[in-house]
C-alpha cells in the first residue's frame, strides 16, 4: 500500500512546487523588434514596397510597381558585447 502512495506523494509535491515558484516577468529578457510606428531596425532589398500600417508592417503592390522578386524584409539588431 505504501508502494501506491508514495509515488502520489512525490508527484503532489512535485505539483505543489511548480506551482509556488515565481512566474518569470513578461518582460524578462524581452527586447521588441517592431516599435509599431516606424520600419526601424529592419532591412530589406528595396524599401519602397514596405510601410507601416496600423502597427503592422505592410507591404504595397501595384501595377505600376510590381513585385518581381519576394523578398521580406528581416529585422537587423546587434547585442551588445
């Protein structure tokens, strides 16, 4: 009998101590890469189909300026040393 509540005893332990350890903060270790406003840090091979639109970053095809080669564009930061 004691071989059945032994391992429920560890495993309720177990529960118990993930449960009382901190949750680790939103904003630990977090560096955003999209301010929302501006294309800042980013980097593309033509900028000109790219723009900010309602927080997102956009892109804009149009007849008289199609898109002849997909590209994204790629976020571009350095970590400091």
């Amino acid at each position: 009998m004691i071989q059945l509540i032994q391992p429920l005893v560890y495993y309720a332990l177990g529960v118990l101590a993930v449960a009382a350890a901190p949750a680790p903060s939103d904003d630990a270790g977090f560096r955003p890469i999209f301010d929302g406003k501006s294309l800042a840090g980013w980097e593309t091979v033509d900028p000109s189909y790219w723009s900010v639109a309602d927080g997102a970053i956009t892109a804009t095809i149009t007849k008289d300026h199609p898109l002849v080669e997909n590209r994204y564009p790629a976020a571009s930061w350095r970590t400091s040393s």
